[in-house]
C-alpha cells in the first residue's frame, strides 16, 4: 500500500540506497560522530550505527476508554512493564511466537513502507501513516486524535517513586513535541550513550477498523517526538499495528516482534540502509532464517532468560556477500589466527629489532615522550585516589614482609628500614623514567632466593657480604645493559601462556607460602590456650622482699615471657596461675595484673577476617545487592575496608596482636655502617672479578622476573593506548640495581602480583550500559602519578609509626594472602587443574574441551605441574643457585611440547611461538568445524575481544 507521490520520500542518496547485504564501496562514507570511520573497532566490517532505544506502546481499553500504554522497551534486553507491581522487569532475553513474525511478515508485505519520510514533527508523521485510501475522511481524523493522545510511561525518576506520564489528547501548542520534565528527569537516559536514536512501535485492536493497518516508517532525519518516547530522544523509526479486534493477542506479539526486530543489530543495519519494501522484507526474512525454535512441552514460556555474561562476535552474522567476499567493498574474512591478533607475541613496534645497539631503547624513548604529560594529566580522576590506597597498603606490607624475611635471610645486614627506603626511591625513580609506569617495583621471592644464597655463601667463605654485593650488582647492571644495548627484549615473544602461568603460579603460592608461614610463627610464638593450662592465669607483679622495686619470676621460657610482656606493655613479666600469684605476695586482680588473651585464635580470627571479607566485597560489583554505585565503591576499597575492619575489630576488643613494626630512626640496621658501601671491604681485590659468576645467574633471573612481568602488564588485551617499552624498562631496573647496590638496599625488579592489582585498580569501564549489559572494558587509566604517590607515601612512612603501628600484622597477612589467592585463581591454569578432579559430566563448557580431547589437556597441565613442583623444589634447597637457569628452561620445555602436541591443541592450550605463527598457511590453523556453517556453535566466539584476566584488586 502506498501513498500517491510517496516516491519522493525514496531519496536515492549514496549513502542509503546500498543493497541488503552490501556496504558502501567508501569505507569512510559513513563516519561517526567522533570522527572515526563507521565500522566497529574489531575491524570485522559492519558499520557502526547508533544505538537505538525501541518502545513499544500498546492501545488499551477496547471499546470503554482508550488508552496508549508503554508496555515494553528494547536497547539490548526486553523490559516488559509490570503493571501489578507497578516497576520494569529485570532484562531478559525476548522469546517470540514464530507466527507472530509471519504475520508480521504479511502485514508488512501489504502495508505502508516509508523509507526517508521528511517529517518534522509527530503531527506531520500522523498524516503521513493515515493517508491511506482504504479509510475514510471520518475513520483518518479519529485515528489522527488517537494517535496523538499523549500515552502513559511508567518513568523511573531519580526520585524515590516512579511516576506515571500523563494521558490526555495533546493540545497544539508550539512546544508540543518538546520533552516534558517527567521525561528529562528518567533515570534510564544515564543508561542511554550519546547519539542514542529512538523506535517508537504503536500496536493494538481497534474496533473501528474492517482491516489490520500496517505502517513501517523510516525518518530521514531524526525527529524529536515529544512525549511518545519515554526518553528524550530524536526518533529514526515508527511502526504502527492496528487491527479489528482477534483471538488471542496477536498485535500485541507483532508489536513486540517489530521491537525485537529492531533491537536486532543486523536487522537494523540492513533497514538503515533499505531502500525499498523488497529490502526490509529481505531483512525479515534473513532474521528468520537465524531463528532458534525451542520445541513446545520442553521449557517454560513464562520463564525469563538472562542475559548471557559475553554476548558472541557479529563476525557470524555479517551478510552473506560480505562473508563469501563478494562485491567489490567486501572485506577479506578474517583467518583463524586471528584469535590470536591482540596476543603480544604479534610482533608489535616495541619488539621490532632495529639492528643498531640501544635502537629498541632509543625507539622507546622516542614513542613514550609525547604521552609524558598526559601521563600526569589523565591521573587527576577519583579512581586513582583509591588505587593509591590499594597499592600504598599491599606496598609497605610487601616491604615490611621481604624486609623481615631479608633480614633473617642475611642475619641484620638489611632490614625493614633498608626495604621502605629501597622501594620508595627505586619505585619513585621507576615511574619516573620508565616506559611502561603502571609496573610496580618491589623485591620479589626470586630474588630474595638469590640474596640468601648470596650471604650463605659469604658467610661460609668469610667474605664481607655488603662488598661482594656491590660487585655482583655491578656485574648485573653491566650484563643487563649489554641486554638492553643488544635488543634482548625482543625475545620476550618467545614467553608464551605456558611460560607466563608457571611464573605466575609461583609467584602466587610464594605470597600464599609466606602469609600461612608468618601465621604459623605466631601460633608458635603465642601458643593457643588449652582448658586447665596451669601456666596461663594472669601476669602477676609482686614486692621484692628484700626492697622497694617489684620482682618477676620466670616460668615459662624466656621468649614466650617477652613477647607476651611486650605487647602488654610490660617488662620482664611472669607467667602464674592466680593461686600462686597470691602465695607470692602479688595481686592477681588487681590493677597490676594483666589476663593473658589468647593470641594466637585472636591472630588467626583477625587474619581469616580480612582474607574472607576483601575476597566478598571484592565480588560484591558482580551481586544483586546494592545499587551499582555503592557495589562498586566497596569492590574498589574492598582490601582498605578490610583492613580497616580488622584495625576496629582488634581495638575493640582490646586485643594484643603484634602490630606493623615501622622503623623510628633513619639509619643503616647493620651497626657502624656508613649508607655508602665500601668497595672491597676486607674481601681480596680479584673478587670483584669473580663476582662476574654469580652476577650472570642473578643477570638471568633479573631478565626473566621483569620481562615476564612486563609482557603480562602489556598484553594487548588489556587496550594499553600509549604503548609499552621493554627496552627502556630494562634499562631503568640495571641503573637501579647499581644504585641500590652502592646504597646496600635490596634490588627490585617487577613485581606480578601488585602490579596486575596497580592495574586492575584503574580498570575503565563503560558507563551507559544497556539495561541487562554487563560494563563494557575500555581498558587502563595509563598514568604515572598513582605509583608515584604510592612510593612516596612508602618513604614518607618512616615517620609514620604512630598511626601505621595501629595495624595488626594479622589483617596485612590476610591482605597478603588475598591477593596470592586472587592472582592464581586467574589463571588458565589453575582453571585445568580443577578440571583433574572432576568427572565429565560435571566439568564446565569450555571452549577448550570442545576441541581439544581431555585426556590431553590432562597431559598439558600435568606437565605444567611437573614444572612448576620442579621449580619450588629448586627453589627450597642448597640447589636453588640455578634457580635462574631453571626459568629460563621453561622456554625449552615450551618448544619441547611442541614434539608431543599438535599446533591445532598448542593454539587452544598455549599459544603458538613466532616462527610456528609464520610457517603456519593464512587458512592452515582453523578449527575443524567450519565458520560457515550453521552447526558451527562456538565458532563466533574465536572472534571476541579477549578480556583481561586480571581478577587480583579493588575493581
């Protein structure tokens, strides 16, 4: 059906009048609003329109008082209107008749297609869609009234009580189609991105109708329709149903089909760009032909579906000359590799060999100067302000816990002082001058390995430790600047997802080890309370008989009396049942005497405290709980708040926990040591060449904990914009380590864990989210200010005993423990082993076990297990002097699998090394089952955008 002269309304402009199916032969003839050609960032080809808002308004009341009611709307999800409970359901997967779209189909087919309609306002769009010859003068100008009437909207306010919009027919007036104020206050409009367009869909009976009456219009220009929209937004489509009255309710399902339609990304680019009624009827047609029956008796239609958690790729969906590579603007199909197209193991520009010495250092330099004042610039948002405290917090409590471990590792000659003074300025320095300044330097558990060998073997051979250190430095900062000058770095390619885990999954239960270590100390040192124990009444402090000043008697051994008389503020106490205290003369209830608390179940109640409640309201973002601001300021304070929980629980009760112990003086903790290292000491001169031996293993294993670090921080996944740069990295950690060499401060390289939690912490994430759409990731608020405060803030804690001295060192190990448990937990790797203890049938869908069979990928993980025991081993004996060398194996145990796996379970299980990727054909490495094919379940979802693993932090 269509109206005398509406050719004019099909204006034939380049841009619209393209074939279903096809793209315009000028990839940039349809720019975004930024500027930006108008295709998605995958790079697949379709063309991104703006997202659209769809409405659909339901005629009520038949034949008493009628009525336009919004009953449902569209972004992503359906949300249909709860009229009994007077609210919007949750988002859900919309379900549709299969007749509901044939007879949509037919309707259309004879119906009124408006393609570029010219209309400005809903009055002049009314008189459009009623022209129609089969009604009369009389029957038009009632339907002109009704359509008019302004409908009710049930609008979430940003008040506590939703309000209903008014429904009286519509007054001319010269702001008539201007936005009411229930309408500018909706909540749902934050939810809504800029350049959001709108779909009204009207649908109903009524009863002065012989005939159903179909109308499909497409504006040419958008068109803000007043109150017909529950949002204030411009309206590109409107789609009117009305019909005599059925059995059943038929309009009602194809209004809501038209709305599903159009919530239909591919639907909706093919109508965009329809110029004909042949085209939207192709377009139907290509939705149907991807429709999923669900067969009837075996599901509920009630039921509503969730929102799936990652919705799959377009890549499937494209057109079909688009996919078969017809037309002269069809794109070529991506190959299966692609997959693999954000890996870091592409060679990218920061590991590209330029064959001249210091040319990968200078290209950094080069690349990384023009982002340097934006580096201080973007840090200036509330985020950060909460990642300096996340940070700042597992920072000191990772120095106060290496700083302890090295001073029983070499016996004094550094201590917590060494480590708060070494962390502050090599990390300040760091973030300074370095390429990629979201890493976070610290001392690691490698390298503490190392520095513990390093004083064993001084000790045994009577060498002066501090001495021979500065040489082994020296060597090492002249090794890895012969790296640094021979482009080294580039061989980080050759770190792939095996190499990366096992490193990382060793990292990981180093921190796990040390946090139940340190936990199990204090269950020694304050042994737990038995029922009937005679030794543990109360401190008694009785007279001395023979003067004036109080005597205390021992009972128990002397390291147990100090401790315990320390933390009571008490010198030299004894331990006595109130029995004997009374014998001696003391006052066992009195106000010099002290009930002794269990402080070992204390520790350990405070430690699971803070390890248990970071862990939940790290998962609260993710609950049901909470409006979406308040879940996501305590995920992103979630281990402050834990700590803070576990300060007020130790305060309140009172408790004698042992508390951070932060050094009051600023010197050197070995006595008589000047901050300067001497040269030689009283060690023989030919032992700064000797150095040379020990300095290549530790040259080794500086190389291997950084770049392992530096390639995981920098995975493409994570959509770092300003770029990484291993080579001046490894430039700055070799000037560092010769500095805290002379100073006699512990080295640092980077540190895994703390610095994925750095970044995760300052995780951007996309604020208008479709109802029932999960936050999409932008990527990383890339910055330089936040660990630059966190590591003058770890300076200027020196001198910040009286209010750090506060915290239990209980909640810092149940920190410490967190984020040990949260970074394995992560990994792909720990996902297989789990995999070992479960049956088939309770196993999860991973994509994985789809291609690759289990007893193999048991026989990859089992080798990864082998690994990483061997290296634990290494790590924990006399042996651990190769510990380097054992790392760097990992590689060769990676290139060895590939004599046992094929590339087609390598690509699934690992990732494939640069020359494999090169020797491999552009088609050679896709899955077995075909992308074309319609069986071909999980293809799509080879082409999502990897999302980052990073599951360790506040966000």
């Amino acid at each position: 059906m269509k109206l005398p002269g509406q050719e004019e309304f099909d204006v034939r402009n380049a841009y619209e009048n393209v074939p279903t199916g096809r793209l315009d032969s000028d990839p940039g003839s349809g720019p975004s609003p930024d500027g930006s050609p108008d295709t998605d960032s995958q790079g697949l080809g379709v063309p991104k329109d703006p997202p659209l808002f769809i409405q659909l308004n339901e005629l009520l009341g038949w034949p008493q008082v009628l009525e336009w009611r919004e009953t449902g709307r569209w972004v992503l999800f359906e949300e249909k209107l709860e009229i009994g409970g007077r609210r919007w359901s949750a988002p859900h997967v919309p379900t549709l008749a299969l007749p509901s779209l044939h007879k949509l189909r037919s309707l259309l087919a004879e119906g009124l297609i408006l393609l570029d309609c010219p209309a400005q306002s809903l009055l002049e769009l009314v008189e459009q869609v009623t022209r129609v010859e089969s009604l009369s003068p009389e029957l038009r100008g009632q339907l002109q009234s009704l359509l008019l009437q302004r409908p009710q909207h049930l609008i979430q306010t940003t008040g506590p009580r939703p309000c209903w919009g008014s429904a009286h027919p519509r007054e001319s007036s010269h702001d008539e189609d201007a936005p009411l104020k229930e309408q500018r206050q909706n909540a749902l409009r934050q939810k809504l991105p800029p350049g959001a367009e709108a779909g009204a869909v009207l649908a109903g009976e009524l009863g002065f109708l012989a005939q159903p009456l179909g109308a499909f219009v497409r504006l040419r220009d958008p068109v803000m329709l007043g109150s017909l929209i529950e949002v204030p937004l411009p309206s590109r489509f409107f789609c009117l149903l009305l019909g005599p009255p059925t059995l059943g309710r038929s309009y009602h399902e194809m209004g809501r089909a038209v709305a599903v339609l159009l919530s239909d990304p591919q639907f909706q680019w093919s109508v965009r760009r329809a110029s004909n009624l042949h085209d939207v009827v192709a377009a139907l047609d290509a939705f149907l032909e991807e429709v999923t029956v669900l067969p009837p008796g075996r599901w509920d239609p009630t039921s509503r579906i969730p929102p799936p958690k990652c919705l799959p790729s377009p890549h499937k969906r494209l057109p079909l000359q688009m996919q078969e590579g017809k037309g002269p603007s069809a794109p070529r199909r991506a190959p299966a590799e692609d997959r693999h197209s954000h890996s870091p193991h592409t060679p990218s520009p920061e590991l590209q060999r330029t064959g001249r010495l210091f040319g990968g250092l200078v290209q950094d330099v080069r690349r990384k100067a023009p982002w340097y004042p934006s580096d201080f610039l973007d840090a200036l948002h509330p985020q950060c302000f909460s990642a300096v405290l996340y940070i700042y917090l597992a920072t000191i409590t990772n120095a106060i816990t290496f700083g302890g471990l090295l001073g029983e590792a070499t016996n004094g000659a550094q201590g917590v002082l060494e480590s708060f003074l070494g962390t502050a300025v090599a990390g300040a320095a760091f973030c300074l001058m370095a390429g990629q300044p979201l890493t976070i330097l610290s001392s690691t558990g490698p390298v503490l390995v190392f520095e513990r060998l390093l004083f064993n073997f001084s000790r045994d051979y009577s060498l002066d430790y501090l001495p021979f250190r500065l040489w082994v430095g020296i060597w090492v900062a002249t090794f890895c600047l012969v790296l640094v000058a021979t482009e080294a770095s580039v061989l980080v390619r050759y770190f792939t997802r095996f190499t990366e885990e096992g490193f990382c999954a060793l990292i990981s239960l180093i921190f796990i080890y040390d946090a139940v270590g340190k936990m199990l100390s204090l269950t020694r040192a304050y042994p737990i309370q038995r029922p009937g124990s005679p030794a543990y009444g109360c401190f008694c402090q009785y007279p001395d008989p023979g003067g004036n000043e109080s005597q205390w008697t021992r009972t128990k051994p002397k390291e147990t009396d100090d401790l315990l008389s320390m933390d009571l503020g008490l010198v030299n106490a004894s331990l006595l049942p109130p029995s004997e205290c009374v014998r001696r003369g003391g006052h066992p209830r009195g106000p010099s005497c002290h009930t002794v608390p269990d402080i070992a179940f204390f520790s350990l109640l405070l430690f699971l405290t803070s390890f248990l409640f970071a862990t939940a309201l790290k998962h609260v973002k993710t609950s049901r709980f909470f409006p979406s601001v308040v879940r996501k300021v305590l995920s992103d304070f979630s281990s402050v708040l834990a700590i803070l929980l576990g300060c007020g629980l130790d305060a309140s009760l009172g408790l004698a926990t042992p508390k951070l112990t932060v050094p009051r003086e600023f010197k050197p903790t070995l006595p008589g040591r000047d901050w300067l290292v001497s040269s030689f000491g009283t060690n023989p001169w030919w032992l700064s060449v000797a150095a040379a031996l020990p300095a290549l293993l530790l040259s080794i294993l500086i190389f291997m904990d950084q770049q392992i670090t530096a390639v995981i921080l920098n995975r493409a996944e994570y959509r770092l914009r300003k770029g990484a740069g291993f080579h001046l990295d490894f430039f700055c950690v070799a000037l560092l380590m010769l500095l805290t060499s002379a100073l006699g401060l512990p080295w640092y390289v980077s540190a895994t864990v703390i610095s994925l939690a750095h970044m995760d912490s300052l995780r951007r994430e996309s604020r208008a989210c479709a109802p029932g759409e999960p936050p999409s990731f932008l990527g990383i608020r890339e910055q330089r200010l936040t660990g630059l405060v966190v590591f003058i803030l770890t300076g200027i804690s020196i001198f910040l005993a009286p209010v750090l001295k506060f915290i239990p060192m209980p909640v810092l190990y149940g920190i410490f423990l967190y984020m040990g448990v949260a970074a394995i937990s992560s990994i792909q790797f720990t996902k297989r082993v789990q995999l070992l203890l479960m049956p088939a049938k309770h196993q999860p869908d991973l994509l994985l076990l789809r291609h690759v069979p289990l007893s193999r990928v048991h026989l990859f993980t089992a080798i990864q297990l082998a690994c990483l025991g061997l290296l634990w081993i290494v790590k924990s004996t006399p042996a651990a002097i190769i510990f380097p060398i054992m790392l760097l194996g990992l590689v060769g145990v990676r290139k060895a699998l590939e004599w046992v796996f094929s590339p087609q379970e390598l690509l699934w299980l690992d990732e494939l090394l640069p020359e494999k990727e090169r020797s491999i054909p552009e088609k050679g490495l896709e899955p077995e089952c075909s992308f074309s094919g319609s069986d071909s379940e999980d293809s799509e979802l080879m082409y999502q955008p990897k999302a980052p693993e990073i599951n360790i932090s506040v966000n």
